[in-house]
C-alpha cells in the first residue's frame, strides 16, 4: 500500500477517536481536556510527514499537529484562521476549497510543493474537514535522485501531463501550462512566448491578474525579436538560463515594460525534437530565489508543455487550413446568387475577411471611363462615410497609371506615410482611417488590371507574412475572375436594357403620341433606367426667348421655384447652359464644383442632388433644350451614362421638332381660315 495512503489511514482513524472525544466533552464541558492535549493523544503524530489540520464548518480551524504548525510558522496553541494561512500557498482558492470540501488538489506553500488531500467527517450534527498536506520533493524524485518516485508523484506528475494537454485551443493551452507552473514553482512573473517562423518574431503571452479579482492569460499587442533579451538568448543557445541576479548581467537586461523590479530569472526553451516551439519564462522581484530543483521541475514539466503548445499550434493550422478552403470554395458560390454589385460585393467581403487575420479588408476597382480608382461598399472594418471619399483620379501618364500598369503587390508598413500610397493619391484616406500595415494585391483577370485587394491592419500589430500573403494572392486571382464575369454579365445585361429602352423611345417618338406624352414617358423610362433620383426636360421657347421647364415631364421631384424654371435667352448665363453650350454636362462632386451656373445650381440644392449629367437637344446646329439627371450619391454617373442619353437626346429632338413644326403648320392653316 501506498505509504500516504498509510498514513492517511492512522490519522483519520487517529481523527475519528479525536472528534469522537470531543463532541463528548462539548456534552461535558467539566470533562473535556484540552484541544492541544487531544490532538496529541490521538494519533496524529501517526505520519509524522504529514501537516493536518481541523476545520469546522464555517471555517473555523478547531485543531492541527504540530508539523501544521511548523509549515505554518505558528506557535503552540495558536489556531489563525484560514485567511491568514491561505496568503502563504499559491493559489490560495485551491486551499480554501480543500477546506470546504472534501478532494484533492495540489498547490505550494512557503515555495514548497504540496499534495493535499480533505476528508469529510460528520459526527451528529457537527461536520469537520480533515486537511492533510505532504510535502514531496517532486523534483528530485521524478529526476531519480532518491530511490524511486512515490505512486502519488507520478500521479501529480502525469495529472499536471494531462491538464496541459487537455485542450487544442492555443490560448487554452498556454493557459493550463502556466496554471500548472505557477502550483509548482512560485514566481512573481509567468510569461510564454510562441515561435512565429513566418515573421521571425516571438508572440508573449503573460499569466497575471486581468482586474482586481481575476488572474488568467494576458496576451501582449507587440512580439519580441529573437535577438533579443532573455528570449533571444534561449532561442539562440536553445539551452535553460538561469540568472541568480538580473543587475548583474548588463548582457540580458528586459524590456522596461516587461517583469518590471524582476531581480532573478529562470528560463528554458520549448523544443519538439529539434524544432523550436518558444520559450517558458520566470521572474521574481527577489534575488537569488530559484533553487536547483526549480530548475529541474521546470526542464521536466517543458518537454510536455511544448509538445501540447505545438499540437495546439498544429490543430490550429489546420483549422485554419481548413477555413480557408471553405472560404474559397464560397467565393465561387458568390458569382451565381448576387446579381446587383453591391451584393456581390458584400458576399465577397464576408467570404473573405473570416480568412484574413486583420481589421481591414475590401476592393478597389478601377473605373476606366472616369480613370477612377474607387472603394466598394461595403469595405470591412470601414464605415461606408469613409469609403465614399475613397477614390482617386488616375491621370494619364501619371505614377498612378503605372502603378496600375505594372501589377505589382503593394506592400507598406505605414500606409499614412508612405509614398506609393501618396503616388496614388491615397494618403489622406489612410490617415482618416488609421491605416497601418497594408497591402494591395492586384486583380488581374486575362492580363486586365481591374484593381486591387487590400487588406490591413492586424490586431496584434506586425507585418504581412510570406503564408498571408501567398493567401491574399490566391483569393485575389479567384476574386478577380469573379469579379470580371459579374461584370461583364452586369455589362451585357445593361447594353440589353438600354437598347430596350431606347427602341420604346423611339417608338413612342414616331407614334401618334402628344408632345406632351412623349416627354413624360421618356424621362421616366430614362430616369429609372439610370437608377436616378430626380430626372427633367428643359425645351427652348423661341416665341418667349426663354429656357423652360417642361412642367409635365418632371419626375422624382416637386416643382421647382420660378428661378429655376426658366431662363431668358439674353440673360449672361444662358450661354454657360448646356442648350447655349451645345455641349454636355457631367459632374461628380456638386458640393466641389465651382463651375456650376447658379440656374443649375439652385435646382440641384432643391433636389438634394450631389452628381448630374446633362446633354443637349439638337436640331440643324441649333441648341432647342436640354435633358438633365440628378442623384443623391456622388460619382453616381459615368460616361457610359451620358452616351446614352445623348442617344436618346438625338431622337426626342427630332420628336420635338416635329411637333414644333406641326404647331406651326396647324396655326398657319386657322389665321388662314
């Protein structure tokens, strides 16, 4: 039999006669000896090993051995409560559980290892917690220095094994080593850095308190290099450091926000044969305080630690492997079920960012008739008030044009500062949306640029590794062929709409239909062909010499006041109009253009309009009005837009021409009459 299970046996037998005798003097109070008397009688030196103790319930400490006392540094006598006793072990909540109930648990005392064990006794209607503690050198036994380790160590050992290995979460994992370490060797600062092989740098997580009442894992925002510090020195020598004092060696000083007041330092590396996983860091504010054994409890307990931090590792790898492909594979699924743009879009951006470790991720695309590099809403981790400013001209035979042109992958550490991202025109964007690390990947499809993937931003900081990049390259090639056959598919879908709707223009002009009725229905099919907010007619009136409104043709808006409904033909705007001008009108940014005339521009502020385009109507050379859209959104048009309308432009001029001569011919024939 076990020799604790032994002497276990004699103390709570011991116990038993103990708690039986005392519950009978609290029936006799004349008859009842003294505590210290009673312990001592009853076999409690039985396992002489062994410091036990007595608690009632509601945490009174009724009794303990004189071994107790010494552990505890108490004198003859003297019963502290529990509080006082729970400062001296680490964690104190694992003791404190042990004397509300009965079980096992392990933890360090005074920087002494612990086995502890409660049986709960009850006696009438008086129930006691006995606690037992044993103080094994875990260390010594388990490197074979003594004659054999003990059942119950291997036991420790193995259940320390297994709470390490319990989970394949990362975090978890780290969490449960730095659990485990803390019971057996007591430091003041517990840290565990994981090996990142793509950026050559070295991720810390600490063990400490995360608010005034709750201690767990801490994950520090910026990696260390491997070359530096007590890190780097374990990543190069591969081999433990163990410094009794840290003011003595100028060689390996921390980082100042790093185990602050730390004198001694105790260290090894996490190796998996010979591949280097991380490292295992202590550090306590007082010199001199690790021992040998710490040192070999700690080589010992680091083997299974990096083999459960490297599987955890290695799940998650393949989890994320895993994801990735899932994510692909729904980039393909995105084409067939969006069929506006936006949603397209919008089924990208989520398909994607669950793949990409950063804060910021969307597309630009070029737009070839307004030479435009454009943001698409929606752009994650942007709100959609920075993506409307986030454009840029690209001017011919500019840097930006050959940026464009080379289809180069874009990579920058400071967006804000950097001068591609101003050769693009971009900078400013940048810095309103606190843009980092970033990259822009080209989306090539059959050799035409038609933007770029950006991705920025992660949130723990550091640059874009060689495997997220290689990523970002795969998801763009597979995104920008998407991209291009929803275009093109968008394209082909528009050209048949628009020449739908041109052939019911064109119809409608050569029927028996009023003036009147022509121009209606012809700015509402315009208007809602070009997803426009506001969309009119403006006809000259040559009898009046005068620009006006056609009042019946309005649609989207209310009537307009008097000073934008007409505009007499000698007045020195007239010539800036589109009919004077005969030419047509496009602008993007109303709120930015300066060379708006104030007749346009008083109808454009009562409409809430931002972007317009206009053409004229021309017969034999000669301006007789104008057809003029409107939108709400900025950018809304492009040229594409205005060719279409001065197609229609072309045949509602000669439909007003014709009327415009038949009234004439009617009135003509009645004076005659």
């Amino acid at each position: 039999m076990d020799t604790l299970h032994l002497g276990l046996g004699l103390v709570l037998v011991g116990l038993f006669f103990f708690a039986t005798a005392y519950l009978a003097t609290r029936a006799a109070p004349a008859l009842r000896p003294k505590e210290n008397d009673l312990l001592t009688a009853q076999s409690l030196q039985g396992n002489l090993e062994d410091a036990v103790l007595v608690v009632r319930s509601g945490g009174r400490v009724t009794a303990m051995n004189e071994r107790a006392r010494q552990v505890f540094g108490l004198e003859a006598g003297e019963l502290p409560d529990l509080e006082r006793l729970a400062r001296r072990i680490r964690p104190p909540d694992a003791f404190l559980g042990l004397c509300a109930a009965e079980g096992q648990t392990h933890f360090t005392l005074d920087d002494r290892f612990v086995e502890a064990t409660s049986y709960r006794l009850a006696f009438s209607q008086e129930i006691l917690i006995v606690v037992a503690l044993r103080f094994p050198e875990l260390a010594a036994e388990l490197a074979g220095q003594e004659t054999g380790a003990s059942a119950q160590t291997l036991r420790t050992f193995t259940e320390l094994s297994a709470a390490m290995a319990a989970s394949l979460d990362v975090e978890e994992t780290i969490q449960a080593v730095m659990e485990n370490v803390e019971k057996l060797i007591p430091a003041d600062f517990l840290e565990i850095t994981i090996w990142n092989a793509d950026t050559q740098q070295l991720t810390p997580y600490r063990y400490g308190w995360r608010s005034v009442s709750q201690r767990g894992l801490i994950k520090v925002s910026a990696p260390y290099r491997h070359v530096e510090g007590t890190s780097g020195y374990l990543y190069r020598e591969r081999s433990p450091l163990w410094i009794h004092d840290l003011s003595q060696r100028s060689d390996l000083r921390l980082e100042p926000d790093r185990m602050p007041g730390a004198r001694s330092f105790l260290g090894v590396p996490l190796m998996v044969g010979r591949e280097f996983v991380g490292t295992l860091e202590l550090g306590s504010r007082t010199p001199e305080v690790f021992r040998e054994a710490d040192l070999t409890l700690l080589r010992l307990l680091s083997g299974q630690a990096a083999v459960a931090i490297h599987n955890a590792l290695i799940y998650r790898q393949e989890k994320e492997r895993s994801a990735e492909l899932s994510g692909l594979s729904q980039l393909a699924q995105a084409f067939g079920s969006a069929r506006d743009p936006r949603n397209l879009f919008s089924r990208l951006v989520e398909s994607i960012a669950p793949l990409l470790r950063v804060e910021v991720v969307g597309f630009l695309l070029y737009n070839e008739n307004q030479r435009m590099l454009e943001a698409q809403i929606p752009f994650h981790g942007l709100p959609d008030q920075i993506v409307e400013l986030y454009h840029a001209p690209v001017p011919v035979n500019s840097t930006a044009e050959q940026m464009l042109l080379d289809q180069d992958v874009l990579i920058s550490e400071d967006a804000s500062s950097d001068p591609q991202w101003e050769a693009l025109g971009l900078s400013f964007v940048a810095q309103a949306a606190s843009l980092r690390e970033t990259v822009l990947v080209p989306l090539n499809s059959g050799g035409q640029m038609l933007g770029y993937l950006q991705a920025a931003n992660h949130p723990e900081g550091g640059s874009f590794s060689p495997s997220e990049l290689h990523l970002l390259t795969i998801i763009a090639n597979q995104a920008a062929s998407i991209i291009e056959n929803a275009t093109l598919v968008q394209q082909a879908r528009q050209r048949a709409q628009r020449a739908e709707a041109l052939r019911r223009i064109s119809s409608l002009a050569g029927s028996a239909a009023t003036l009147d009725e022509i121009l209606r229905y012809s700015i509402q099919e315009l208007t809602r062909l070009l997803r426009a907010d506001v969309g009119a007619i403006y006809l000259l009136d040559s009898s009046a010499s005068q620009l006006q409104l056609h009042q019946a043709s309005l649609f989207g808006a209310a009537s307009l006041p008097d000073e934008c409904r007409q505009l007499l033909v000698d007045q020195p705007e007239f010539p800036f109009t589109i009919t004077g001008s005969q030419r047509p009108l496009k602008i993007d940014f109303l709120s930015d253009s300066d060379a708006v005339i104030p007749f346009y521009r008083e109808a454009f502020r009562v409409w809430g309009a931002q972007s317009a385009i206009g053409v004229p109507l021309i017969v034999r050379s000669e301006g007789i009005g104008e057809l003029l859209f409107a939108s709400r959104e900025a950018r809304f048009f492009d040229h594409a837009d205005v060719q279409m309308i001065a197609t229609a432009a072309g045949q509602l001029a000669g439909s007003v021409e014709q009327m415009t001569l038949r009234s004439q011919i009617d009135e003509t024939l009645r004076r005659r009459l």
